[in-house]
C-alpha cells in the first residue's frame, strides 16, 4: 500500500501502484495494519509542534504550527477509516501539514472505533470533543470541523448533532472524500467501483456493519448525505473522480444548496480516494490543501494564510 519512495508521481502511476498492492478482500484487520504502514512512509512536516491533548473526556494530538498567529480559532480534525480503524497517530502527517498550511492549530482526536462501540458512539465523541472547544473559549464561528472518509461523514453529523441539541454549530465544515450515504444509494457505488484503487464494496460493507451492527444506515447522523441539512454552516468539500464514494459529495452538495447552505464543491480530475493523504507524491494534494487555506481564510476568523 505505501510507496517505496517519497517522489513525484502522476495520478495513473499512483493508481497502477495501488491496484497492483490491493488485496482481494481485505479484512478489517488487514485494512488496519496497512493503514498504519502507509503512516509510517509519510515524512513529518517541519515547523509544526505536536502534542497529546485531552478535552471533554477526549484524547487527541494538538498541532500547533511556528508561525501560528494569536489562537483565534482552530480546526478539530476527524481521521478516516471507515469508524472502524485509524487513529490520531496514522493520520498525524497530514494534519500536521494542514496547520502549517494553514497557519493554524489543529486537533485531531481519538473518537471511538466501531470494534468498541457502534454508531453513534463516534459521532457523540466528536460532539464532546467540540463542545469541549467551546468550553475552552473558542468562538464556534472560529472552528472548523474537518475530516477526511468516514471522519467527514463524522464532522457532517456532529454539526447535525450540535444543531439538533442547540449548541452553535462550527463556523464552517471541510471535508476530503466524505462518506455519507451508508445506503450505498449513489451512482459511484457501482460505476466507479472498478476504477477506485483505494475503496472496494466488499470493505465499505464490512465496515459499515462493524459500525451499524444492525442500524438503520438512513439514519440522520449515520447518512448526512440524505439528511435535512438547514441550519449548517458553510463547508467545502473535495473529493476525486476515481471515488467509489463520489456520488456522497454530490449528493450532499444538491442537498445543502436546494436547503440554502453554501457549499463549495471540488471534483478534482483523475484523483482517488483522500488524494491529500499522497501529498509527497501528487503535486494536486498541495494544491488542494492550498485551497483549503484559502476557503478557511475567506470564511473564517483565523490568521491570514500563506501558500506552501
């Protein structure tokens, strides 16, 4: 799964690389130890501060760049792995890379898998996490809740969740390659199943009874992407066209902007699942992380922005 070098690759040599490591059908456990090996190639940025942090009953790792200006806000980060693998820790490269692009704290936090609990436990550990932010003295409209996969299906739903319960929802939502239809309603699902490198049917299914065990997957906080979504703040979203998991960032777009949310919608050509995970070897994880920095600096009270 991981590249053998950090080197420049188009988006065809990287899905070559890819498909040629895939297995067959993995197991969660197989997804998980791969997850942790892909990690272990990324190079940590420089310049970014890392640290344990506990909030509301939280764990997670606080990223804090050197040129971070007053701690106006910050991002809490979700990571990926279908609710059912991935950590902090696997996920720590690329958060690390998104405060120091971005020029801002970001927390990513350790919100419970689906091998302990199952749905909502995720979605309720992301809400203490927020509402720990606030606790803090952060400004909701200074936060933005970010995540990549399954952990921007979570940031989806723990701003519903925070709607439904009257807490003030983020200031705005970023999110890489979401899943959010656990129906696996969307057109992707099946026409872009062959092409995707990264998301299989098998695997998505094994992880969504992991998480579900049994639940409704329309649930409202379990598929955002079916849900009424008036009320939530503006989000930006960037996914790839190779995705099994395309249709979910359409879907949600339609959504938000039939129910009046602004919504800034990427669909970056030939890229794959969470593309910005592979920045040593696309150049168009930097440049949508680049336009992350700018969507957050025009929609956000945070520090100005620089482009790497």
């Amino acid at each position: 799964m991981k590249p053998k070098e950090s080197s420049a690759m188009t988006p065809q040599e990287l899905k070559a690389m890819l498909f040629a490591a895939r297995k067959p059908v993995p197991t969660i456990a197989e997804m998980a130890s791969d997850m942790e090996e892909f990690s272990a190639s990324l190079p940590m940025p420089e310049g970014v501060r890392e640290e344990p942090r506990r909030l509301g009953g939280v764990d997670g790792l606080w990223f804090t760049p050197e040129d971070c200006a007053a701690e106006r806000g910050c991002i809490l980060y979700l990571h990926g792995g279908g609710y059912a693998i991935g950590s902090a820790r696997t996920h720590r490269a690329l958060t690390a890379l998104i405060a120091k692009v971005c020029r801002v704290p970001v927390w990513s936090i350790e919100y419970t898998l689906s091998v302990a609990q199952p749905y909502p436990a995720a979605i309720e550990d992301a809400l203490a996490a927020y509402s720990a932010l606030l606790t803090e003295r952060h400004s909701a409209s200074g936060i933005v809740a970010m995540g990549d996969s399954a952990g921007g299906g979570a940031a989806a739903a723990m701003a519903l969740m925070a709607l439904d319960r009257g807490i003030p929802v983020p200031g705005g939502l970023v999110l890489f390659s979401p899943w959010l239809d656990l129906t696996f309603s969307g057109g992707s699902h099946r026409e872009c199943a062959e092409r995707d490198p990264v998301v299989c049917v098998q695997s998505m299914s094994m992880m969504r009874d992991s998480y579900l065990r049994g639940q409704e997957p329309s649930a409202r906080y379990a598929s955002p992407a079916l849900a009424d979504l008036r009320g939530l703040p503006p989000m930006l979203i960037q996914v790839g066209s190779e995705e099994m998991l395309l249709s979910d960032s359409l879907m949600l777009a339609e959504r938000a902007g039939i129910e009046r949310v602004e919504v800034t919608l990427e669909v970056w050509p030939e890229m794959i699942h969470v593309f910005q995970a592979y920045f040593p070897h696309l150049h168009e994880a930097h440049q949508a992380l680049r336009h992350v920095s700018q969507w957050i600096a025009s929609h956000i009270e945070l520090p100005s922005v620089e482009p790497i």
